[in-house]
C-alpha cells in the first residue's frame, strides 16, 4: 500500500440543493486545476474535499454562497492506495481479499489511539481519510509504520 499525506484541506458540504449545477461549476474550474481534490456525491450530498488554495477557496466561496454550502477547514487527507487484487487471483489462492484486512488495521490504529475521523471514504483500490489537522501526523506515522509491516 502507497500512503501519502496532504494537510490544509477544506470540506465544502452541499445538502439537497442542484447537483448537476454544482457538478458542471466544479467541473469547470477543475478542468484547469491541477490541484487535488475529491468529489464524493450521495442522493441528498455532494461533498468537495480539497487544497486550500487561494483559487479554490474562491470558487468553494462562491458556490458554498450560491448552493448554501457549509465549509470546514483545517483538515488533512490521508489516501491510502492499495495495489490491485484481482478476483481470480484471490480464488486460486483461497485466501479472503486483503482489502478487508486493512480496513480492519485501520479502524483498530485510529480507535486504539482515539485519533477522530471528520470523514473516510473507501473504493476498490483507494481508502480516503479525511481527520483533524492536529491528529493526522500522528494518524500517518501510525498507519505507515504498521502497514509498511504487513
């Protein structure tokens, strides 16, 4: 696994409101960013976590003002790659996906050392972390020095 370690993020919040708005203005600006930022989108939420940078907070501003969006800052995002794990390959050598093993390395670092989570998210080759500015450090030095020995 690949962890890398990106602090002075915001989260902009929208409930309810016009999605496919927000999704085409976002869109636009992120076509000539190059920063990094993740979009994570429910029925009812679609949530920006981004680089606090001069050019992103004011587009986050000005949708956050148009949308009635909520903004929080002084998060860190720690992204967790896994390596790919094909289904075949995991059924030749009978053995459950790894994947599982570290969500569950991963919850047990953060609750054992009471390190909060503002927000996770989690795909097939990729877990999110999203924590406070104060306990990410701390979480990342845990969680590579652990899985590192995996």
């Amino acid at each position: 696994a690949r962890l890398t370690l990106t602090g002075s993020i915001i989260d902009v919040d929208f409930e309810d409101t016009a999605f496919d708005e927000i999704s085409n203005i976002l869109d636009e600006f992120f076509e000539k960013e190059s920063g990094s930022y993740n979009i994570f989108q429910t029925n009812k939420q679609l949530r920006l976590f981004a680089e606090d940078l001069e050019e992103i907070r004011k587009i986050a501003s000005t949708a956050s003002k148009k949308f009635d969006g909520k903004i929080t800052e002084g998060l860190s995002k720690i992204r967790i790659t896994l390596p790919s794990y094909s289904e075949e390959r995991q059924q030749q050598q009978q053995q459950p996906n790894p994947y599982y093993n570290i969500l569950f390395l991963i919850s047990d670092i953060l609750h054992d050392n009471q390190i909060p989570l503002h927000n996770a998210f989690f795909d097939r080759n990729e877990i999110v972390l999203i924590l406070n500015d104060e306990y990410a450090a701390r979480a990342y030095e845990l969680l590579r020095t652990k899985i590192s020995t995996q």
